[in-house]
C-alpha cells in the first residue's frame, strides 16, 4: 500500500485529523479497516463511483480502496541535529510516500502556539528547515563517498556528483528540493538517496469553522505552495474530529445543515491520493463490488497484479468497460451489447475508473 505521513509542529491539529481520519470510516460495513499501530490508520478512499456500481451490481460486498496515513509527532527545532526525538521523526518521514504538513491557520487563545503567535510562514520555515537539512545532511555524506568513485572516472558517479554539488547550497539556505527544478531524469538519478524534500508534499491548512475565506494565514499558506508547486488543502480538524463522531444519518443531516457536499477529509483523502499519482480501477462481480489502487500508467498485467501476483504472471487479457459507460448503459452485458466492451492486450494502459475482468492462466 501507499502511505501519507502528517507532520508539522506541536498544537496545530495534527492529532485531530489523524484521530477524525481513523474514525470517519468505522461503520462502513464489511470492511477490516484498522489503526494497525497507535500512529497508522489504513482509511477507505471516499469514491462515488463505487456506490453507483454497487447500485448497479447488487454485490453481496463491497470494498474500497485505501490510504494509509501516519502521525508523525515530535517535530521541534533542531530535530535535523538530533534534538527531541528528530532522529526518529526524520527516519518515520523517510518511510512514507507523501507527506501531508499541517499548518495552524485558526486563532485560538486557548490552544498555546509553540511560538506564542500564528505564523504560517514561520512554522513552514521550521519544519521545512529541518527536512532541508536533513536531505542536507545525505547529500554531504553521499558526495564525501562518491568523490573517490569520480576519481575513478565512473560516469555515473560523475553525473550523480555534479547533481548533488548543484544543490547542495539549495539545501543549505533550508529550501526543499521540489522548489529547485530537477529534471525528471536528476530526480531518478538521485532516487536511492530517498531526499525528504523530494517527496510530494501538500500543505493541510488548518482553519477555524469560519476561516476558509478572507483568511490572511490561509492566503500565505497558498503563497508559499504556489512557489514550490505544492497542493493545499483547507480544512478545520475540529469539525472534520465533530463529523468523524456522527452516525451517518446525522452525519448527512449535518453537513447539509452546514452547506458542505462531503466531509472535508474527503478532499485530504482523495488530495494525498492525487498526490502519490494513483488512481482507481473496479472489479465488479455479483460476489463482490472492489475498488483498486493502481499507479496512473500502470499496464493491464501491473493492474492484475495488485489483485494477487498469480493473475500478473498468468495475465492473458483484461475485459476491460470504461466506468461511464458502465453506469450510463447500465452493466456489463448492456455495455457488451452497445459494443463497449473491450478485449485488452498486455501492453493496454489502464484507465481511472475502468470495470476490469482479467482473464489469466494458473
Ligand atoms: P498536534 O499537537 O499538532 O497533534 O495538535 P492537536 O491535534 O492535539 O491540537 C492542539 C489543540 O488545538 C487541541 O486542543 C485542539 O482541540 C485544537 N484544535 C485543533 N484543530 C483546531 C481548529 O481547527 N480550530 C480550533 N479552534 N482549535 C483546533
């Protein structure tokens, strides 16, 4: 699975959106969703579609498909020299795929800020810092042991040096990579060394109830994600922790009462999904109505694969009905009769939101 890790300082609601995101699926029925360790929570992917399908197949079950998140606690100033438990942080960061920064945009005089002001800018700064220096950090070790290989005159090791010396002063004024304006080919050629500042970030701007417009904290938050092309995400964790309590006729009442089409986690949820560049494909069976994760590009054999391996290896053809005109025509034997179904090869690219049965030998 793919996971997103939340961080960012002390008191801005990093533990009210974890705690909001574990519970806001606990009634879906007939799935073992679960806090696996007290700081991972796997959540079902809020998807529309797989209602619609469900409608229409009837299945005896349902299951979504899932984001891991984890709460990534302890960030102070100085973690990237071992301050706090900084060396921990930075190691939990380095395993997660994409990482979600909590920001405190809300006044709250009970709630003591670490800095004893709101300061989105600042607080960025911080953990941005830290993350910099860090990566910071990995470039000086790898180019001290790469310095002997360039001797040498391996090619490589020459190209990865020449990379690592360009943005080594990035780093050192505490700026991320994603900001720097590597090429494609510098990031796979710097892949292994795992850069923090590399992985896809967004921003969750954490704001009050009212706080989603003529917000001057959020307005700096989009400054700052515009310069590094990163995402933001408004949302206030408390009412998303209020919601997350609700059964899920209250919860309905509820959010029409406040104006809103869906809980705000569904736009965090679905954010760090676009993010990580995954998209969704669905079996549909009268068994069972599944959605499934697969990498945007990924083949029709990869797609097999996620389902179990044996379906990869054996993969001879996927029956493949685009999601529209499954819904539109109404199943799969309409969709067959109207001339939408279709026979995919192994190099077939699949589709968000493609109905995928796979043939395959075992
Ligand atoms: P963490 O240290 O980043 O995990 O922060 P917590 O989630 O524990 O939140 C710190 C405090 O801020 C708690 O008392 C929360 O109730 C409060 N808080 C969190 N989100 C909001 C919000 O959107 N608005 C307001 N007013 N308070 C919030």
């Amino acid at each position: 699975g793919f996971n997103c890790g939340i961080v960012g300082l002390p008191n801005v609601g990093k533990s009210t959106l974890f705690n909001a995101l574990t519970k806001s699926g606990i009634d879906a029925e007939n799935f073992p969703f679960c806090t696996i360790e007290p700081n991972t929570g796997i959540v079902p992917m809020p998807d529309p579609r797989l209602e619609k399908l469900t409608e229409l197949v009837k299945p005896e079950k349902v299951v979504p498909t899932t984001m891991e998140f984890v709460d990534i606690a302890g960030l102070v100033e100085g973690a990237s020299k071992g301050e706090g438990l900084g060396n921990q942080f930075l190691a939990n960061i380095r395993e997660t795929d994409a990482i979600a920064h909590v920001v405190r945009c809300f006044d709250n005089d009970n709630v003591i800020h670490v800095a004893n002001q709101v300061d989105p800018r600042a607080d960025i700064e911080i953990i941005n810092m830290e993350l910099a220096l860090a990566d910071l950090d990995t470039v000086e070790r790898a180019a001290q042991r790469l310095a002997r290989v360039v001797k040498g005159g391996d090619k490589d090791a020459i190209t990865t040096k020449a990379i690592l010396d360009r943005i080594q002063p990035h780093l050192a004024e505490g700026l991320p990579l994603r900001s720097f304006g590597l090429s494609e080919e510098e990031k796979r050629q710097v892949k292994s060394y795992g850069f923090l500042t590399l992985k896809p970030t967004m921003y969750i701007a954490n704001v009050n109830e009212d706080g989603f417009e003529d917000n001057p904290y959020l307005e700096t938050v989009r400054e700052i994600a515009a310069e590094e092309n990163a995402v933001v995400v408004p949302v206030c964790n408390q009412l998303e922790a209020e919601i997350a309590e609700l059964e899920d006729e209250e919860r309905s009442m509820f959010l029409d009462e406040m104006g809103m089409e869906e809980p705000g986690l569904d736009r965090v949820i679905r954010a760090g999904y676009a993010l990580l560049g995954l998209q969704t494909y669905f079996t549909a069976g009268v068994k069972e109505v599944r959605a499934w994760t697969v990498k945007v590009g990924a083949t029709a054999p990869e797609a097999a694969g996620v389902i179990h391996t044996d379906f990869q290896k054996g993969f001879i053809r996927a029956e493949v009905v685009s999601y529209d005109d499954f819904v539109s025509l109404g199943g799969e034997q309409a969709a067959k009769d109207a001339g939408k179904w279709r026979l995919e090869g192994k190099d077939y690219v699949v589709k968000d939101g493609d109905v995928i049965h796979f043939r395959f030998n075992v």
